[in-house]
C-alpha cells in the first residue's frame, strides 16, 4: 500500500456497482494529488471504513444500500466531521439531491461526467467549496415548491424563522437566482448589467448568511417570500444603486 502522504487527498469510496469500483481504482492508482484509502459496496462498512480511515473525501454512491444511503450520510459526519461526503449519482432526482444536500453532503456529481470533472469536484470540495451542475439547483426549486411537501423533510415553521430584509429588487433576483438563473440570465430578463446582479446577490447573500447560490436555493424554503416575490416585486435598477 501506498505510504500515507500530507500532500495526498485520502478518499474512500463507496460505490454499489463492482466495474465502477475498478474504474475508479484506476484512476486513483498513483495518482500525483489523491490516494484511495479503501472501497466497499456494503453501507455496513462504510462507517467503520470512515473510523478506521478518516478519510478526507467520502465518495457516496448514491444507489448504495438499494438506494436508501442518504440517511446514512449525517451519521458518516458524525463519526468523522473532518470528512467532506461528495455524492454519486446516475440519475437526476431533486427530492433526493435536496435530502442528500440537508444530510451534510457538500457536492453532488453524475456518474456520466468526465473522470476529469470527477477530480475536479474532488479538488473542489476539499478546498471548501460546494459542488454541483448548476440545473441541480431548479431541481431543488421543484423538490421544495413544485412537489406535494409530504414528499420532502419537513422544515420549520417558515413564520419561526427570523425574515431578513430585502428590498424588493433583491427578493426578486433571490427569486430568479434560486431557479437556477445565473447572473447573467437574470440581468438579461431583468434589463440590467451582470455586475448590477452580482452586486445584488452578494448583499442578499450577506443577509442570508450564505456563500453561494445553492445554498441560498436550499434555504429558499425558510422565507416565503422568495416564492411570491415573481409576481409582487418588481425590479428597480435605481434601487440596486442605492
């Protein structure tokens, strides 16, 4: 075995089906920047793989356990919090990429991207950042206000949670930015520039008390007034400049 190295990501992977399982040895195997530390397609053995490894990266099949592993993210999290769990799907599911975000997960990646793509997200997510295809985010919309609510976790009591104060122009473009609208989308179906918009969705995001877009999506759920504000605010661009 490949001697432990500072300057490696160590990942273990979690993956249900034995061909993937190879591929992704390979690709692992002496790699310059990520060591695999162990796989395993028994959810059983994934927690005390996670104890007995603590692992940088927990790469998560999401059909794993017949496709009933998302409650066992939150408890990968709790036996090694250093851990970063990036999941693995073959299949656009918004009600379980939503589940799976919620349960701690901070990236989720298809099986039908690039190896390249898979390294990145890799990179990403053990640099602290959030990873995902930007059409998860509309996925997330519809599993939070498209779906009937006995299909999704409950939240809290929306009229429990203090409301932030946004203008009307920014309840608007956290409305748009929430459907998965980039900035530049949203400034051309608003009239405005992109850096008008990216402006804009760092003050929201500031008054949130979040760092990205799909973050902002996940709490959408939390004010209501994300949903209503397409049809009651209207945009003002003088009131972005204020």
């Amino acid at each position: 075995m490949v001697e432990r190295s500072q300057n490696k990501i160590r990942i273990l992977v979690a993956e249900s089906f034995e061909l993937v399982r190879i591929g992704l040895r390979s690709l692992f195997e002496n790699h310059a920047s990520i060591r695999l530390v162990a796989d395993t397609s028994c959810i059983e053995e994934l927690i005390n793989l996670t104890l007995q490894h603590k692992p940088d990266v927990i790469l998560v099949d999401l059909q794993l356990n017949n496709g009933n592993c998302v409650g066992h993210i939150s408890k990968l999290l709790n036996a090694c919090p250093q851990s970063k769990v990036l999941a693995f799907s073959h299949q656009n599911n918004e009600t379980i990429y939503l589940q799976t975000f919620r349960a701690g997960a901070v990236g989720i990646i298809s099986k039908h991207h690039s190896s390249e793509l898979l390294l990145k997200a890799i990179y990403a997510i053990h640099a602290g950042q959030v990873w995902y295809d930007r059409h998860i985010t509309k996925l997330l919309w519809q599993a939070q206000f498209d779906h009937h609510p006995a299909q999704v976790e409950a939240l809290p009591d929306a009229q429990s949670i203090p409301q932030p104060k946004l203008s009307d122009s920014e309840r608007h473009i956290a409305f748009l930015a929430c459907r998965g609208l980039s900035a530049k989308q949203i400034s051309t179906q608003l009239f405005v520039t992109e850096k008008t918009v990216r402006n804009q969705l760092s003050v929201i995001y500031k008054k949130i008390g979040v760092k990205k877009q799909i973050e902002l999506c996940l709490k959408a759920p939390l004010y209501n007034y994300f949903r209503d504000s397409y049809n009651t605010g209207m945009f003002n661009p003088e009131d972005s400049e204020k």
